[in-house]
C-alpha cells in the first residue's frame, strides 16, 4: 500500500486541453472516487495513473517516487477493467496465476496466493471453470482476485460495474466495499454514477470539462456543494434548484415564495448574515428530505399542488411547482397523492445558497 500524489496533472491532445491542472492527494489506505459525466477526464486521469497514457504536464507519485517515466509493469499498481479482460482459454486458476507465471513464481508460491484470493472472494469453487461458465458478477469477481494476486500498492478500478445489472451492482459495490475494509488498500476507482461515489468513497473528486470541481467526503460534498454543477450532479433525486429573492429584516432574513396555486409569502431562513442580502436574487438548493410535512396553516409552512407522485418502497418522491420551478419533496409511503394539496416546511438550517452568475455558494 501506499499514498497516491497527482500533482498539476494536464493532458492535451493537440490543442484540446482534457485535464487542466489536477491536483489530488490520496492518502495510504484511502478510497478515492473519480466521478463525472462521460468525457469529463476521470478515465484519461486514472489511465496516467496507470501508466497506459503519458501527462503533458505535472507529477503523478506512488508513495515517494514520482512514475512519470515508469512503464505499467513497473508502477505497483493493479487495474480492474470494465469488459473484465479475462482470458477465455484459461480457467479462474489460470486467470489468476497468470502474471505469477511470467514472472516465474514458483508454483508452490501460487498455489498459496491462488488459495488466499480465492478464499478472501469466495470463490473456492469457481477455480476450475473458465469465463463463459460463470455470471457477469462471478467474472467481476476474477478479475478483481487478479489485481489482489498482486498484492500492489495501488488498485485502479475503470467503471468495473457498468455491465452489471442493477441487483447484481449492489450486491458487487457491497462486495468491493467490504474487501477495502479488510485489507486497507489504497484505492483510486473511477464512476459515472453517483451512488456508487457516494456509498463507496472515503473522498470524492467531482469532476467537468478536465477540471475538479468539488473534492471531499460524501458526506461535505452531498450536504455543502461548492457549485451548481455539484449541486445538481450528486444526489439521487439531485438537489432543487430554486430562483429566489432574499428579503433581510430586523435581524433576520427569508425569501420570497410561491406555489402553484397562486399562495404567496416568506420563509425565514434564520439569523441575518454580515454581508448584506436585502434584495439579492439567488439560488437556493434544497435536497428533497429537507422538505417536511406541516399542519394546514402552520406558521412558516408552504402549500403545494402534488402533480406527479413516485413511489420507491421506502420513501414516496412527489413533484411540485415552487417559485415556477419543478420541486421534488420527500414524503412518508402513501402521504402524498398526485392532484391533492399538501403543506410542507423547509429545513432552513439544511440550504444552500449560489450566486447565479458565478454559480459558486454563497
């Protein structure tokens, strides 16, 4: 194991700038989640990583040595692919001892390390079959115990799940999970889903256009997005984004408001800042569980029209106009009916507030 260091990383191809100066540290045993749309630069990031593409500029260090210059093979690292790239000829033994064999291990040394990997993936009875015998979730599991018969410092993960389907996501992101826990490796994995970042990471680097735009726990960047894009991006329904005019009185400021069906008033969104925000047209971001039921008439409760209603089992998501806006609330299975009305409040203590120019939080 060791720590990872990607020091101004750029990359061009020609004139088109991919990355434009990254910089991330990852500590020893971290799990680091590279996540953003498709072309966004995280798997030209993590092939740098790799060794499989050259930087344009910067430094890319594996514990104390800088590998800028250093073939794949001589990295320490271990890559698990998104297509597998098992052999089809060889079975899961064959697999696995495959790099032990071209660097002539001795067979006793890998049959040991074959036995450890099989009985840390549970897959003591898949050892003798080849690829086309086992399920896309049992393949995944291979070429993971491939990258663990290495024992390398740093695991990189390219979108690894994608083939899955979604029963056999869950059960897999629950199976990666456990197995950083238990062996404390460092980890670099590459996702477009946000629910695999936020599950799965002990930080996230959010990325767009070659560019990170928000880099921290889970936690910090679902509840304190540092922009719009972050904001609307992470999060599953993703935050509301709401055009708001903030109103500061005696102490204490709230914003404008209005529903649907015509209601009118304000909110309070607690104690006055020091900057002055009397008239200042901003956005405000509320996740859907920070909007909760009221009673009718509840001082600081807002009216809503429910239009569309999507029950998940646990939770019931209802849409809803606010301020012109479609709005996703949060609600208890079976208390929200779509053509009903319903009062809810918003936690004011839960919100962001962005700069629609900038776009930065405020």
């Amino acid at each position: 194991m060791a720590k990872l260091s990607i020091r101004n990383v750029q990359k061009h191809f020609g004139a088109v700038a991919v990355l434009k100066g990254i910089n991330i540290e990852v500590a020893d045993g971290e799990f680091l989640i590279l996540v953003g749309p498709s072309g966004c630069g995280k798997s030209t990031l993590l092939s740098m990583i790799a060794g499989l593409d050259s930087t344009s500029e910067g430094e890319i260090a594996i514990g104390d040595r800088v590998v800028n210059d250093l073939s794949p093979k001589d990295r320490d690292i271990a890559m698990v692919f998104q297509s597998y790239a098992l052999y089809p000829s060889m079975t899961v033994r064959e697999n696995i001892e495959f790099a032990m064999q071209m660097r002539k291990v001795p067979k006793p040394e890998r049959d040991a390390v074959v036995a450890r990997v099989a009985k840390t993936l549970q897959m003591d009875n898949l050892l003798d079959r080849k690829p086309a015998q086992l399920s896309g979730g049992q393949r995944q599991r291979v070429a993971m115990g491939r990258a663990l018969a290495r024992n390398p410092a740093v695991f990189l993960f390219d979108e690894p799940l994608s083939n899955l389907d979604a029963k056999l996501r869950v059960e897999m992101r629950a199976e990666i999970k456990d197995l950083h826990q238990r062996l404390k490796t460092t980890v670099v994995y590459v996702t477009h889903d946000q629910v695999e970042a936020m599950t799965l990471g002990d930080r996230i680097a959010v990325m767009k256009d070659g560019v990170v735009q928000q880099f921290g726990s889970p936690e910090d960047i679902y509840e304190r997005p540092s922009n719009l894009y972050v904001a609307s991006f992470i999060g599953s329904p993703s935050m509301n984004l709401l055009p708001v005019v903030l109103r500061q009185d005696q102490g204490r400021i709230g914003i404008e408001v209005t529903s649907a069906d015509g209601w009118r008033g304000r909110l309070d969104l607690g104690p006055a800042r020091d900057t002055p925000l009397d008239g200042r047209n901003v956005i405000l971001g509320a996740r859907p569980e920070h909007f909760t039921e009221a009673q009718p008439g509840e001082a600081g409760a807002l009216p809503v029209r429910i239009d569309i209603v999507e029950p998940t089992g646990a939770d019931t998501f209802a849409i809803a106009q606010i301020n012109g806006q479609r709005t996703t609330l949060r609600f208890a299975p079976k208390r929200a009916r779509a053509g009903e009305q319903a009062w809810v409040r918003l936690d004011a203590g839960s919100i962001s507030l962005f700069d629609p120019k900038t776009e930065r939080r405020i």
